[in-house]
C-alpha cells in the first residue's frame, strides 16, 4: 500500500491546491494531506481552521486525509509510515526552491521519494499569497479558490460574500 504525504502551508487552500490532491489521491492508496504549522511564515489563518477548510472540501475523496504537522516534513512521512511526498510545480522558481529542498531531503530521509506533478494551465498563476492579496482589496475569486475560502477570507478582510464566491453576479 503506498501512502503519500502532499505538505504545504495551505494558508488558505486553492483550486490549484485541490488539483494537486485530486490527481495525487488518483495516483496513490492513501493520500494524506500535511498542513505545517509554519510558523515563520506568519500564516493569515490559524491552523485548526486551515485543516477544516481543507476537510471541508475533501469529503468526496474517500482515500484522502487531513492531518496537521510541526517540525521536519520527513519526519512527519515517517510518522504516518509515508513513502512519497508530493509536491506541485508552478514555474521556475518553484522547481530551484523544489530541487534544493529534495535533495536535503533525500540526505534526511534516502527512503522517502519526491513525486512532483506539474500544475495545470488554468492554475498556473495560483498561490495563497496572491489569493490573500486579490482577497484583502476586495477582488472576486470565482473559479480560484472553494466557497469555504472564500467566504473565509471575506471574514478576515470584511468584504462583501457575493463579491467573494462570485454568486451575486449570477
Ligand atoms: N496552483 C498550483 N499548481 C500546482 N501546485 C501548486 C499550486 N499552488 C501551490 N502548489 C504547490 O502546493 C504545495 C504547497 O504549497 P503552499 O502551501 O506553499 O501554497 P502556495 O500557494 O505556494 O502558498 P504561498 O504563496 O504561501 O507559498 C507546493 O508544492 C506548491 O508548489
Ligand atoms: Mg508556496
């Protein structure tokens, strides 16, 4: 049975996250979903609420699981007895930041293999980062993130929910 860990910060969830975990969940017996607490990061949203937006939204994938995590992702594979970690490319710069962080990987943990899949055009352009930024001036994020983030965010940044889930200009 192979188990697959897809870490990250999920600080919120994206379309572009759930691509990952739909085709990594299609790959994999169980997949489980690693939400680092991260805490230089300085995430927008505490992690409990990052795991329950997460699960939330993975009801329907029945051999996926949430999970939170601190300290070394490989660590954190081993815990659950994982042997792959998944990973999702953007551009560039994801790859140079990737490549350096497997190969420390690979001198931590020489029995955890990386398996990155490569994102898909509709959601190249994706990340937390720029979701909050798009969130915090108010912008519409139809199509970018699920209803739960969205309104989510709204409540972080007090914006309007129709302008957040897009529904009010149906
Ligand atoms: N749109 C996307 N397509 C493919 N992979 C993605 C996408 N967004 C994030 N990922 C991948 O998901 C994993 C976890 O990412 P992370 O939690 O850092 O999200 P992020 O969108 O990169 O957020 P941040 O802007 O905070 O770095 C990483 O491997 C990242 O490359
Ligand atoms: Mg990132």
């Amino acid at each position: 049975m192979v188990v697959a860990v897809y870490p990250g910060t999920f600080d919120p969830l994206t379309y572009g996250h759930m691509d990952i975990i739909e085709r990594a969940a299609a790959l994999v017996d169980k997949l489980i979903v690693g939400i680092y607490e991260n805490p230089a990061k300085q995430p927008l949203f505490p992690l409990e609420q990052r795991v329950r937006l997460v699960e939330e939204v993975i009801t329907g994938l029945s051999n996926v699981r949430v999970k939170a995590f601190k300290g070394l992702t490989v660590d954190f594979i081993r815990q659950v007895g994982g042997k792959v970690m998944i990973r999702g490319l953007r551009a560039n710069s994801d790859f140079e930041r990737e490549f350096e962080m497997a190969l420390m990987n690979r001198k931590l943990a020489p029995d955890i293999e990386l398996l990155c899949l490569m994102t898909s055009s509709q959601y190249q352009f994706l990340s937390s980062t720029l979701i909050k930024e798009v969130a915090k001036l108010g912008g519409c994020l139809e199509g970018m993130v699920p209803d739960n983030v969205a309104v989510a965010l709204k409540e972080k940044f007090s914006v309007p929910i129709e302008l957040a889930t897009g529904k009010g200009k149906m």
